[in-house]
C-alpha cells in the first residue's frame, strides 16, 4: 500500500471528494496541510485575510455552485474565527467542510498556545464535529465529512487535526462503504403519506406552495414549477428558497413574513391548504403561530424529521429529500383548473402592491429604485449576494429571481458582514456571471478587507454600498417602536469608501443621484478584472415596509409608514 503524510492525504481526499477550490488562513498548527499544498496543482487555494471571511466565501462557494465548500483555519483563534460561518451553514443548511489545524496531541489539554476545544465549541453548530487523534483514523473521518455535510439536511462538519497527525505517515486506501451508525438519513417519502398528501390537495379549495431553502438545496426547482403548473398554484418563498420558482412568474406571490409582500401574507393567512417544500416555519414568517394560517391544512415536506412539527402541526408529515418526495407524488396529483381563490389573489395584489415614494433629489436615492434598476439593467439573471438589514430587505422584496441558487443571504442566523465574502465565494463559482453584493455600510465594513482577496484573485464582484449613515434596521425599529430613541445606531465617521476600494486596487464611484443610478450599474459590468464599489448615497430615513413586528399577526401589518398611529 502506498504510503503518505497525513497532510497530503487531506489534499488528496478533498480532490478525490472533487473539491477544487478551498478559502484559507495558514498558521503555526495547519502548516503541514499548507506545506503539502504547496505545488498541488489539482486545489486552488484564495487567501482570505480573515478567517470569518474564509468561512463565508466557502459557504457562499456552496450556496452559489451546490458543492460542498471548503475552509482552512489554524489552531486557536483561526478555528474560533470561523464560528460564524460555521454557525451560518448550519443555521441556512450549506454543505461546508472546515478543516482546522490543533496543537499536537500530547499538548491537547494543556492550555498551549493557541490551543482552543474547536470541537467542543462547534458542536452545537454542526451536524458533526471531531478531532482526529489517531493518524490512521483521518482519511475515513475526511470522507465521512464530505459525506455528512452533503446528504440529508445539508450541513457543516468540521474536522480538527493536530498538527503531528498531519505530519505522520499513513497508508492510503481506496474508498469503502461508509458504516455511520445512527445516521441514516431519508431520500424517499413513505409512500402512505405521499397518497395522503395527493388526497389532501385534490379536496384543497385554497392551495399555497410555501417554498424555503430546502427545496433549492435539494435540486428541486424543477419538480416545484410542475407542481405550481399543474395545480395552478400560487407560490410564496422563504428568503432562502428565492428562485426555487420563478419570481417573475404570474403565480409567484414573492416573500412572505415580516417584511413580505401584502399579498404573500394574505395568500398564507387564508388559504385553506399549505404545502410546505423545504420550509422550516421560522418565525420571521408565521409571527405569532396562533394565528398564523389558522384555517390551513399542512403538507410538509422536508428532509430533517425534528422540523415536522416543531413550529407548525402537519395533517400530512413527509420526511425526505424534497425533489424525491416530488418525484413520487407528481404521478398521484390531477392536474387542477384555476379558481375563484386565484381570482381573489390577483385581485389582492392589484390592490396592494409593493410601493415606494421617492425622496426629494437632495434626501438622497430610494434605495428600492436602486434595486429595481439593478434588476433591469441585469435581466434578472445576476447572482445577488446581501448583507444584513433594510437592504436585505429591499433586494429580497425587489430583485425578482429566475433561477434557484441566485440570491445568496444570511437567512437564520442574520450575520452582518456575510455578503462581500459570499460574493466572494460566489464569484469564484461562478466565473462567468456578474456577481452583486447589495451591502448597507455598517455590514460592508465588517469584512471589508476581503478587498485584498478579490483584488488579488481579480475578481469583478460589484458591491453596491446603500450608504444611509445608520444601522438602518435597527433605526427603522428604533423610529417606529422606541420612540426614535437613536441609541448607537449613527455611523458618524464612515469612511470614503471609494478610496477605501482603490486603496486596495478596485474601483469605486460616488452615485448621488437617482439620474446617476443606471449608468452606474451599466459601468460597473464593464469591470471585469477587479472588484468595483459603488457609494450609493440612499436617503437616510427610508424604511422597509410591508412590516409586521416581531410576534405580530397578518392582521397587524403596517404597509406603510406608520407614523402618527398608535405604534403599541
């Protein structure tokens, strides 16, 4: 048998699990892996310039490409450093492997330098988590990663190795039949429940398809728009099942909850039959959960059994991969004439649609015209990365999504700072399509020096800078519910980040005016080679609406600037 360092047969694992690109941060207990990476031709390595920013560009990397992502971090706090994106894979269920450096084994325990219990941190984070003692354990343990992060409910895994099991020398073998007790994870649906589903659906008067993430993460936008086809079925998505179905589509409804459209609320609130694909009822959309659809049967399918129920009771349970369960019940479900309820719906929309007033020139840009012209300008075919807050908001309500793995946003875990290294990940994905990052400029500014990576990897990632001076979100609720009470919220002191890109050796513009918009974002396609900033100066006190406070009821939405009225 051929014999190796552990560390070459870390890269050759990853290859041989087909991974070909990795985002990193070398240090003292991962510099074996680095060593060996050293000349390996079949692995590209992107330097990141801070762990997090590694994490969220491999998880970017998932989301946009449907592969597992991969991260390297040192011992310590490298490995601590990726806790937030490790925490966000899990929460929005990404396939990403993070692979980190440990102290040697005899030193575990010890409080070495940059010694820290990676595993016991994480495990709560992860569907697995384990350090690598025994040399001869670590190519299976590898395998095993890819494997678990990938199947079932996608998720991260991470493997610790210490530095001397990376330099020790074992003895390769081929890939065998994975043994992982008390994990087996659910493809197809039980078919009792399947026919019961089919049941349920032919006696529906009042048919939503509620759509999330898991139905993207399961390949499964084909099967979804034969079922919305053949049922002329309504659709509303999750923030992360955004073009599951299509958004431009007559029967997309678009986003529901706290910030959904009207009419997507209004489609849950009164249907009478919800099928949920991949949807995982999170309080961002019910609200308060009794009175959240409160005359709806329940079809739920999803591929992680501790969902069923959690949230929501279900009349027809499915555990299972949502493009299989779809595959099987699609032969069972008649085809279904448009109704009156569809009639009622469009009715709705009509009469409350998506609306916004644009501020005096001198107020500054509405950030939603910002977002509808992107989407004009780009045919609705970018991919769209977002950070945290109003602007993710506003891209979700305005950019419309044609295709499944387009719109890439921290949904469960609402990390600030996610979206230039997702971009980033993104970017590296997906070599040949423009790439946006739709960024306020207190997110921007937590993982802005990724503009060294995207520099040097000369990447064309466009970041469009919502420059409000506020953490708007936070303002927005501060404005409407604490009695504009502005506490910590003024970003007095921002920088020019125009110059702050072309420090780095991208290209920036200052857009001041909404006439200025569209020229902007036309000149910033011709950046190919370098990432470019646009300063978008947007008025300071817009707010998202549609809105519904935390824990609030349909009943309750404000659909527009609520001031003057009793705020409770």
């Amino acid at each position: 048998m051929e014999q190796l360092r552990g560390s070459e047969a870390v890269l050759r694992v990853l290859t041989e699990q087909g991974v070909e690109v990795v985002f990193g941060i070398p240090g003292g207990q991962i510099i074996p892996i680095y060593d060996s990476l050293w000349g390996y031709r079949e692995l590209r390595h992107v330097l990141c310039r801070h762990e997090q920013g590694a994490a969220l560009a491999a998880e970017g990397y998932a989301r946009a490409s449907g592969k597992v992502g991969v991260c390297f971090a040192t011992s310590g706090p490298g490995a601590t450093n990726l806790v937030t994106g490790i925490a966000n894979a899990m929460m929005d269920s990404i396939p990403l492997v993070a692979i980190t450096g440990q102290v040697r084994t005899a030193a575990i325990g010890r409080d070495s330098f940059q010694e820290a219990d990676v595993t016991g941190i994480t495990l709560p984070i992860t569907k697995h988590s384990r350090l690598v003692r025994d040399p001869n354990e670590l190519i299976d343990t590898l395998r095993e990663a890819f494997y678990v992060a990938a199947t079932g409910r996608p998720g991260p895994v991470l493997v610790d190795i210490p530095s001397d099991v990376s330099l020790s020398t074992i003895r390769w073998h081929e890939p065998g039949t994975l043994d992982l007790p008390g994990y087996r994870p659910i493809n197809e649906g039980n078919m009792r429940m399947v026919k019961r589903a089919a049941e349920v659906i032919r006696a529906a008067k009042k048919p939503i398809l509620y759509v999330g993430g898991g139905a993207i993460g399961a390949n499964a936008a084909e099967e979804v728009r034969e079922l919305a086809r053949r049922l002329n079925a309504y659709v509303v998505n999750t923030l992360l099942g955004k073009g599951a179905y299509p958004e431009t589509d007559r029967q997309s409804l678009g986003m529901p909850g706290m910030h959904g459209t009207y009419y997507a609320n209004h489609a849950l609130h009164h249907c009478d039959l919800m099928i949920a694909l991949g949807a995982r009822f999170d309080d961002r959309v019910t609200g308060d959960l009794s009175g959240f659809a409160p005359e709806a049967k329940v079809v739920h399918v999803d591929a992680d059994r501790a969902e069923i129920n959690k949230n929501r009771e279900a009349t027809v349970p499915i555990v299972g991969d949502v493009k299989t369960v779809l595959q099987q019940l699609l032969p069972l479900v008649a085809p279904r004439d448009r109704g009156v309820w569809e009639d009622e719906l469009d009715a709705v929309r009509e009469a409350h649609p998506l609306s916004y007033e644009h501020p005096p020139a001198e107020q500054g840009i509405a950030p939603q015209y910002i977002v509808e012209q992107l989407f004009e300008v780009t045919g609705g075919d970018a991919v769209i990365a977002t950070d945290v807050g109003q602007h993710q908001m506003w891209a979700a309500q305005h950019y419309r999504c044609r295709h499944p793995r387009q719109f890439l946003s921290s949904g469960g875990l609402g990390a600030m700072g996610y979206g230039f290294p997702a971009a980033i990940g993104a970017q590296v994905a997906c070599p040949d399509q423009p790439v946006f990052d739709i960024a306020g400029d207190g997110s921007i500014q937590m993982n802005i020096q990724e503009l060294a990576t995207a520099c040097i990897e000369r990447l064309p990632v466009k970041v469009l800078v919502f420059n409000n001076g506020w953490l708007g979100m936070v303002r927005q609720w501060q404005e409407l519910l604490y009695e504009h009470r502005y506490s910590g919220t003024s970003l007095v002191g921002n920088p020019d980040f125009v110059k702050v890109a072309e420090a780095y050796g991208g290209v920036g513009r200052r857009v001041e005016r909404a006439e200025e918009v569209r020229e902007a974002l036309e000149w910033s396609l011709t950046i190919t080679d370098r990432p470019c900033f646009l300063d978008l100066r947007v008025a300071a006190e817009a707010n998202v609406f549609p809105m519904i406070k935390a824990g609030g009821r349909f009943e309750e939405i404000w659909e527009t600037d609520p001031r003057g009225a009793d705020l409770g």
